[in-house]
C-alpha cells in the first residue's frame, strides 16, 4: 500500500531541467546563480539581503556567528522547535534558556517569553529564536520589544513559514521581512515549502550583518580591497557553509513556483478544516493566531489520547496501516538527555501539553483532493469517533 508522507518536495522537469543547465554550465559552487538565487529570495520575502548557506542549521550557526554570541552569553529558545533552535547557540559556547510555548499552538508568546527573561539571571542576554512554528507567525512586534528592553534581538527562526504572511494592526508583512528582527533563517529541505535537497538562508536588512554572514559561511576569508587577486586573508576562522549552484538554480526554479505551493497548502489547510471539524472535541486543529495567514508546512492536530482510549503510537501504526503517515512535531528540546544534563529538569506545562497531544498528519502540494478526506476518514475510524 502506498503511504501518504507527512511532507513531500515536489520535483517537477522544469526543475530538473534547471538543475541540468547547472550542471552543463562553467560553475558548480560560487557562481552566479548563487547572487541570483539570494536576489530573487530577497525580493519574495521583502528583505534587503538574503544569504545562501548549506542547510538551516547553518543557517542559525551562522546567525550566531554575525551577531558574535560570545560564550556564557544567553540566548532563548523554545522548547517547541527542532534542535538546531537550541544547538546553535552551543555551537558559539552560549547557553540556552528554553520558553515554554502556548499549550495550543506550540509558539512562544510574549507571556512565555517574559517567563524565560526572568530565568536569564546575570547572564547577558543576545538573542531571542521564536519559531514560526507550523507556518504560523508569532507575535513579532510585542516579542521584539521585550527582547529589545531585554537588550536582546530577534532572530526568527522561518524554515516552517515561508510564503506566510500576517498583519499587525493594519500592516501586512511578510515572514522574513525582518522588520521586527535582525535575521530571518530559511530552510529548503525536501519536506519544506522549497526545496533544493539540502540548503539555507538568512535574510537581514543589516548590509553590516550580511556581509559578516558572507563572510562566516566561506571560511572566514576576505578579500582586501586593492590588494592581489589571488590575495585572500582570515581575520577569524569562519566555516564551509556554501550552497552550491547546483542546488541554487534548483532553488530558482522552485521559488517561481512558491505562489503555486502557498495556494495549494492554504487549499489542503482549508479542507482539513471542513474535514476534522466533525471530529472535535476529540481532534482539534492546532490554534492559529488571528493575525497570521500561514502557507502551513505541518498540518498539525492535538489529540486527547488518553480520553480516546488509547496511545499515539497505536493511532500512528493504525493509521499507516490505512496509508497514512504521521510525524511529530516535536519532542521538547528541554527533555533531550544533553540538555537536562546541562540545565536540570525544567518546568515547561505549555511545552509537555503540546507534545502530549500534537500529531502531524499529510499535507504537500502534490496530494489529490481525495487524500484529506481518506486521512480524515481514518483517524475517525482509529480513534472511534
């Protein structure tokens, strides 16, 4: 039987094609379709400046990197989020102060965020990392000011969000626009909005930050002006974060289709709508803030397992054994071995009622009109609703 994926790239023979014409081409790496691919993401998303790296964990490496974190320094995270939220501030030898997030969204909120201020102690504060989670925009505007009374700035951490869009009062913006932020970092894996394999970007409208993120992500070399052209020197040692031309001309061709991609997941989204809605109380979407209109990368959903009578992980085979996949996103970072050793045990409610209840069911561009219904229809038989 063929299983339905929580998340899918959608190759087509332009992009293929597009990836070919690379390959014939004089560059693999460092060439031009690099600047074209990070023109062309700049001007979708509304920033100055976009920069290309390997993949979205360098992409917040990186980040670091430009608004030189310097060890013991603090930097927050919600516990909601991937890894790479939380590790990118160790990479730098920072510490991480993990937010809870709101039990029915998954998104660090303002209250969340104040909670984890209070939890910063002496250490000096540099960053603060909401995620978009899902593809849904946090609070930017209220979280950049207490960061920013904090002495901190926001870096957004977008990989889930790109196309969203959201309005703050009567402004519209959109996810990666840094308006509220220093940094916005993208990631284009295969299951997300864009894909180019593996691959990252960072968005800023510092010119002063982005040239520092060119810089981290070869090395750390410069080039002085005027001096020999094979001439190169390292002021600090940066990494080999670039993304190739290869995957950039992939990059390109997916981008033009990123308002193909966003009607398509808001058409997916709206159907599961109408889909789980018979299913509540017991299926609830997760909560959506009214001031964002997501291009949703996850379609998540809270289930009460325990009042259902039953386990995740009997739903989760139950329902692949009817061609469904799932996926969970995600396990809190607080509880992660490295990090309970690190910080203790963490009192986190929104985190763990999140996790206890969360589930993330289909949603790409290339599922058929029929397939919301069929996963909509075998959760209501797993369950017994």
């Amino acid at each position: 039987m063929a299983i339905l994926p929580y998340g899918r790239q959608t190759i087509e023979d332009d992009d293929i094609a597009a990836v070919v014409e690379a390959l014939k081409g004089d560059f693999l790496t460092t060439g031009p379709t690099v600047e074209a691919f990070e023109t062309a993401f700049a001007e979708t998303v509304g920033a100055r400046h976009a920069v290309a790296c390997a993949n979205g964990t360098a992409a917040l490496h990186l980040a670091m990197l430009a608004l030189k974190v310097q060890p013991g320094e603090a930097v927050i995270a919600p516990s909601i989020t991937f890894l790479a939220t939380a590790n990118c501030a160790r990479y730098v030898d920072a510490e991480v102060v993990f937010a809870d997030v709101d039990p029915d969204s998954g998104l660090m909120t303002p209250e969340t965020l104040a909670q984890a201020l209070e939890r910063v102690g002496e250490r000096k504060l540099r960053a603060v990392l909401p995620v978009h989670l899902r593809g849904d925009a946090v609070n930017l505007p209220e979280l950049a000011t207490l960061a920013g009374d904090a002495g901190a700035v926001l870096v957004e951490d977008a990989p889930h969000a790109l196309g969203t869009t959201m309005s703050y009062g009567n402004v519209a913006e959109r996810v990666g626009d840094v308006r509220h932020s220093a940094m916005a970092t993208f990631s284009f894996h295969p299951v997300k909005t864009i894909a180019t394999g593996e691959g990252g970007m960072v968005t800023t409208n510092d010119p002063a930050l982005a040239e520092r993120l060119r810089m981290m992500r070869t090395h750390g070399m410069v080039r002085p002006e005027g001096a020999d052209p094979w001439w190169y020197e390292m002021p600090e040692p940066g990494f080999n974060y670039r993304l190739p031309d290869i995957l950039c001309a992939l990059g390109l061709s997916q981008l033009a289709k990123l308002p193909r991609f966003a009607a398509r997941r808001r058409a997916l989204a709206k159907a599961y709508d109408e889909a789980l809605a018979p299913l509540a109380p017991a299926v609830r979407i997760a909560t959506r803030p009214a001031w964002s209109d997501p291009v949703l990368h996850l379609m998540c959903v809270l289930i009460d397992f325990e009042a259902a009578g039953t386990t995740r992980r009997a739903v989760v085979e139950a329902l692949r054994e009817r061609g469904v996949g799932t996926q969970v996103h995600y396990i809190p970072v607080h509880r992660q071995p490295y990090y309970r050793d690190r910080y203790g045990e963490l009192e986190l409610p929104g985190a763990e009622a999140w996790y206890a209840r969360c589930l993330s069911l289909p949603l790409y561009p290339g599922m058929a009109d029929g397939d919301v219904a069929h996963v909509a229809e075998s959760l209501r038989e797993v369950l017994g609703l």
